[in-house]
C-alpha cells in the first residue's frame, strides 16, 4: 500500500465507514440467508407481526411524519434501506471509535461487540422507538437470527479494523498490535 493510501486509512471516519460497510454487509448477508431458509409459517408469522414492514421502514416513515411528510410504500422501502445501511456504516463509526478508546471492544474478535449491539438496538432501542411491536412478539427464531447476524456484524468489523490496522501499519513500517 502506497502511503497517500494509508493516510486516509488512517483517517477515523474512513476506517470507521469501511469497519461499518463491512459489518452492514455481514449482517444482512446472514440475515437474508437465514430468513430465505426458514420455514414459511416461521416468515408469514414474522412479516404479519411488523405489518410487512421492515423497523428501518418505519423508523425513515416516523422521521417523514416529523415533517409533515407521508411516503409512499415505494419511497419507505427505498429510503428504508438507505436509513438501515446508513445506520450500519454509522455503527462502524463507532465501532472504530470505542475500538480506539477501549481494548475490550475488539475482544473476542468482535463477538462481545456484536452481541450488545443486538440487545441495545434490536431488542432495546428499536422497540423503544415504536419501529417493531417489541421483543415478545416475535418468536425465538427471529431472536435468534438477529443475535447472530448482529454477531456476524461484530466480527467483520473486528476482523476490517485489524486488516486496516495491519495494511497502515506495514506502511509506515511500525510493528501491528495485537488485539
């Protein structure tokens, strides 16, 4: 690697959005899988308790009501999705910047980290925030599928971090910590 290339490496909201881009793809990589692989009565119970819409969904549908604004099932779909991967990529961030701070962040190679993303978002914040009926009403399957995708998150962005470390390390010719 060049060392132009490592300066913006090193740069905290680089690394963190390339931490984030790679965990978001993570988790709905797995997240998609495991839901197509469910068994269909598991999915129509899942879809019927979020009325078919995603928590994203409703979260950027909230936000358009704040101003006043009603989209279309179109508009909540597509900008739905650009509010969930902005929300990963903003994880990322932050993730970048615990990591920084704190070593037990990147313990476990990131699973600890996954792990309390999915409780305090999924099964905290989210509810909380009105965007899905809360964690009782879903079956432990769907429980399941998020802990492990957030999990997956933890983990790519772990393993994005240290491979950023390691390439902007041998740049600059510094031995890589070890995490």
């Amino acid at each position: 690697m060049n060392a132009p290339l490592a300066r913006i490496l090193e740069n905290p909201l680089v690394k963190g959005a390339l931490v984030g881009l790679a965990g978001g793809a993570a988790l709905d990589a797995l997240s998609t899988a495991i839901y197509e692989n469910e068994d269909l009565s598991t999915r129509i119970a899942e879809d019927a308790t979020r009325k078919n819409r995603h928590a994203y969904e409703v979260a950027i549908s909230q936000a358009a009501g704040l101003f006043g604004k009603r989209l279309s099932r179109r508009q909540e779909r597509t900008l739905g999705w650009k509010f969930h991967q902005g929300f990963g990529l903003l994880g990322g961030i932050g993730y970048a910047a615990l990591r920084r701070r704190n070593k037990w962040v990147g313990v476990g190679m990131g699973l600890a980290f996954g792990a309390v993303f999915f409780l305090v978002i999924d099964e905290l914040l989210v509810p909380l925030m009105g965007w899905t009926p809360g964690p009782g009403k879903f079956s432990w399957k769907v429980h399941a599928r998020g802990a492990v995708a957030h999990v997956a998150y933890g983990v790519a962005a772990e393993a994005t971090a240290r491979l950023l470390d390691r390439a902007v390390a041998n740049t600059a010719g510094r031995p890589v910590a070890t995490a």
